[in-house]
C-alpha cells in the first residue's frame, strides 16, 4: 500500500475487515504498529480523532532511556544494572518489579526499531536530571533523550493530519527542551540564551523560506512516528471510535468500531493493542477515582482521552489499578474559554515561591510535576487542601526570564490577565495579601522567613534547591543556590496556578508482557494495554523526563512482539 491511501480520505467509508493486529489510538500505539509491520503482521490503526498524535504529539517529546544506545554513543556510561537499582527505588513496589524490568530490557531494542523505521534522530539531553537523583542508582547526569527537530513536510498532503501542539504559532521555533532550558534564560545567560534563540529562529524561518516546516518536542516525534506508518503502508483509520471489544470468555478476536454513523467490524487474528491514553476528560471517572475537587477542562491531555478503552476492557473482565494517579502538572490558572498554561521551569527560578490560601508555603516549588501534585492531593487527604495558590514573584524575576512561554523578560503582563483576576500587582507585600485575599500577617510572615532562607542558601522548609533536577531549571547565575532569591523591592505580583496535568497514568492492569489481567491476575488473551491506557509502569513515580512517552513505545514494541509469536485465530 502507497502513503497515498494510508489514511481514510475524507468521505471514504471504513468497511468490515480482517488484519493480524488492531491499534486502537495514535499516539504511542505507531510504535506498536511499526514494531508488528517490521515483525511481519498485518496491522490497521484506529484512532478517534480527526488527527493522529495523540498526546504524544502534545507533549515536550521527552524520553526516559536508560542505557539506550543514544546514551551509550554520547558517551553517558550509564547501565541497565544501575537503572534497575533506581526503578526499585523509586517505584518502591507501587507496580510489578517485572514491568519496569521488561522496560529495561527492551529499551534498546525500541530504539533500535525506531531507529529503522523512522526519520526520527534522537540526542541526549546531557544534564536533564531524572528526577529523583538522590535516590540509589538516580543519575544528576540524566537519562532523557529528544528528537532533533523535524520537518514536517514529509507528511505531504497529511500534515494537516497531525495533532496540533499545546502552543501553536503562526510561525514556529522548533525549540527542543534542551534549548528551552536556555532560552528561558536568555536575559540572564545570554552566552548561552542568545545562540540558542538564534539557531532555531534561523532553523524556522529558513526552513519556511525552503519549503520546510521544523517541529521539535512532541511534534517532532509524533511526525515521526507518523511519518514511519505511512512509508510503511500501515492504514490509519481516523474519526473512528472503539465502540466494544469482541470475542467469546477465553479471548479477544477484534472490535466493533463507530465510523461515519455506522458500526464497523475489525477481526484481529493476533490481538488488540489499547492505546488509547487515560480518561483525562472523563469527569465522572476523575472525580470516582481521584478528587471530586478537580475542575474540568484543565488536562493538558488530548481532549479525546475520555476512557474508552479502559472500559471497553472492563465489560470483558479487565482489572484496573492505580485510578488515583495522573501525570500532574501545575499550570497557570486558565483564562475563560482557554486551556492552563504551561509552566515548567517557572517554580524552579530564585525570586519566587508559591502560597496557598492561608499565605503560606506548602511544598518545594522546584519539585518534578507529578510530585507537586501529589503533595496537593496528599494535603486535601488529610484534611488541609490548598484550595487555591499563587506564585508569588518581583521585578526583579519578571525582567529576568521568560513566564508561561509566551511573555519574555521585561514584557509586560497582559491586561486580559489581571482582567481576569489571574494575575495582580501591588507595590507592597501587605498590600498584594490583601489583593490576593490571603492574612497580611502570615502572609508576610511567610515572606520574611522566606528572604531569610534564600539569603542563607538554605531551604529549611522544603529542601528546595537540595536536589539536581531543582538545580537544572535554576539560574546558575544565582549564588550559592540557584533555586533561592529574596523578594525585597517592589513591584510585587501574584499569578493564580491551577491543577492540571499531562493525562492519567493509572488504568489497565497489564503484565511484563502487555497482556491486560483480568482482576484474578490471568492474562486475558488478544488483549494488549501500552501507554497511559495501562496503570503506569512505574505505580506512584515518575523516575524522569519522558518516562510516560517512552514507556507507551517500549510496551508498544512488547505487545507487538508478543503478538507476532501469538498464535494466530482461525
């Protein structure tokens, strides 16, 4: 089959049909359907939405490999042995020590397929520190690796196929995570910042010039990935819903999918991969499993991730695990009508730190994401919940680096933010408790313990600034901590936060081999769960940027794997 007719052209029905292997979601699911092709399988990919991508084509594209051998080639020495020591660690036996062991041994071999596959080149992010380093076997040095960026043009015609990104420009910066860590400096470390900004100005508007349209992070590996599918001829189903699995008590054989107002029949001989991300839209199932505290419309998931495929797998006797669990992510407070905004390196910086509604701290501002919002979970448990937070700043903050990745040191604050109550600006720290309708006095009293430690060095609170990965988003200007600055000259602001994340992390419960268990614990056959659909791989932790993305196309290389030495139904 040509790329041509890879996908559904507009009008074109589906039909009834009959492969070895069926792929329901795009995102990290193209890794399995890349893995079972290379094994020689017949594969279909099915996926809801109008784009293909997932949110994976959404993410920063980051990817936890350890001792991969795009580590190994830029010379990180790192080991198989040492990972597992850290995986131990920090999963903490919150998931199957055989999950995270078939992860490590099937990392190289995934990159190694991609690598054959694909357009896809990937680099090490020297210094992105996992984020848990000071635990046995952690690495300061890091594990994560990205793509270089891609052109996009070599979708052709189904470029406008690929799902949009989280921040969308008229004119892109194909700007990698690596350089965004300098670029949010760029005021600050312009050695660094200002070449930086420069390449990737030069790679995106050249690339225009040319004909070319450069995407980085996400973008650039669901490109790729896509990309891969469909020079190898792999059909995409788009707009097309899992309805129900199919099949009798002793195994799956396919799915009924809906396509166009009609029902659909997929047989698949070797199984069903379910790649269809978590339920991070589903308000029903997050407020059941998780808080009924979270508000809606704040994931930073695709928008189609409502569950489907967990419970599709249920109705045939799936077990589930870890429900309570999502990729948190601290965002900006959402404008009306518009998604959170994205907030990274932010907490991480001196000259700010975060308060609740009391006027007090609460945490370590510069800790990973999804311990951050685990902390705010963990405190509503216990009868104290934040019920709202503000990151707190100076002048001094706002003219140093880049905020929310849109307004750049210096810019002022969009009136549509204090408009919309998101923001305030006051000229005294009594003056903005007031305004943020916090107590003046523990509110001030907050601040000044505060200046205290950060002019010491020393977080006696929270550790913050204790740990590589809080160090790797400071300002390595910023002596002796990189993470602490007082706050002692007005203009003061406050920016409301919110709760969001990058999706839901808890679901199927799936063994070493991505076969989805019953709740008994045996695997039901023809049943396979990669990618946010499965409960995490790793239970309650998130060992390092790209853990999430990389263990969806590690288990998607497994179950293809699997499936291919599966035998077939007649």
């Amino acid at each position: 089959m040509s790329p041509r007719s890879a996908t559904i052209p507009a009008g074109l029905p589906a039909t009834d049909t009959t492969v070895d292997l069926l792929v329901v979601g795009s995102g990290t699911g193209m890794a399995a359907a890349l893995a079972a092709h290379e094994g020689g399988l017949s594969v279909l990919i099915v996926e809801k939405s109008p784009f293909v991508g997932g949110s994976t084509a959404r993410s920063g594209g980051a990817l936890w490999l350890p001792a991969c051998p795009v580590l190994r080639e830029a010379g990180a020495n790192d080991t198989a042995e040492r990972a597992a020591t850290y995986l131990d660690a920090v999963v903490a036996g919150s998931a199957p020590a055989a999950r995270s062991a078939a992860f490590l041994a099937h990392v190289s071999a995934t990159v190694d397929m991609l690598r054959r596959t694909t357009a896809l080149r990937l680099f090490w992010a020297r210094d992105y520190s996992d984020y848990h380093p000071e635990e046995p076997g952690g690495s300061a040095a890091g594990r994560t690796c990205e793509c270089h960026p891609l052109d996009t043009s070599i979708l052709g015609e189904y470029r406008t196929r690929l799902r949009p990104g989280v921040l969308e420009a008229g004119f892109s910066i194909p700007t990698t995570g690596a350089d965004y860590r300098w670029m949010n400096l760029v005021a600050r470390v312009p050695r660094r910042g200002i070449p930086t900004f420069a390449k990737r100005v030069t790679q995106g508007l050249g690339g225009r010039l040319l004909g070319r349209r450069y995407a980085a992070g996400g973008q650039a590996l669901a490109a790729g990935l896509f990309a891969g599918v469909l020079r190898a001829g792999i059909p995409v189903w788009t707009g097309t819903t899992l309805l129900r699995l199919t099949g009798d008590a002793d195994r799956v054989t396919g799915a009924v999918v809906g396509h166009d107002g009609r029902e659909v029949a997929i047989t698949a001989r070797r199984g069903v991969v379910l790649a269809t991300g978590g339920f991070d839209h589903n308000m029903e199932m997050r407020r059941k499993f998780q808080t009924e505290s979270l508000e809606a419309n704040l994931s930073l998931g695709a928008e189609t991730n409502t569950g489907e495929g967990i419970r599709a797998a249920q109705d045939v006797g799936a077990g589930i695990d870890l429900m309570d669990q999502a990729w948190w992510f601290p965002a900006i407070a959402p404008l009306p009508g518009k998604p959170p905004g994205v907030m990274l390196a932010e907490r991480s910086l001196p000259g700010c730190l975060i308060v609740d509604q009391n006027g007090r701290r609460f945490t370590n501002e510069s800790s990973d994401y999804m311990s951050f919002g685990q902390r705010l979970l963990d405190l509503e448990r216990s009868g104290t919940p934040v019920e709202a937070m503000w990151i707190v700043f100076d002048q001094q903050y706002r003219n140093g680096y880049v905020f929310g990745a849109e307004l750049f040191p210096r810019m002022p604050i969009p009136q549509s933010w204090y408009g919309a109550g998101i923001a305030l600006r006051a000229e005294s720290l009594s003056e903005l408790a007031a305004l943020i309708g916090v107590p003046a006095h523990e509110f001030v009293a907050t601040m000044t313990r505060f200046n205290e430690s950060a002019s010491a060095g020393q977080d006696l609170d929270f550790g913050r600034g204790r740990s590589a990965y809080d160090r790797y988003y400071g300002d390595p200007t910023v002596t002796p901590n990189p993470n602490l600055r007082p706050l002692l000259k007005g203009p003061f602001y406050a920016v409301k936060m919110a709760l969001s994340d990058l999706g839901t992390c808890g679901g199927l419960t799936a063994d070493e081999r991505a076969r989805v268990l019953r709740e008994d614990g045996t695997a039901i056959p023809g049943l396979y769960a990669i990618g946010n659909a499965a409960a995490n791989a790793f239970g309650t932790t998130y060992p390092g940027a790209g853990a999430t993305i990389a263990q969806g196309l590690v288990y998607g290389y497994i179950a293809a794997r699997d499936a291919a030495h599966a035998e077939p139904r007649r």
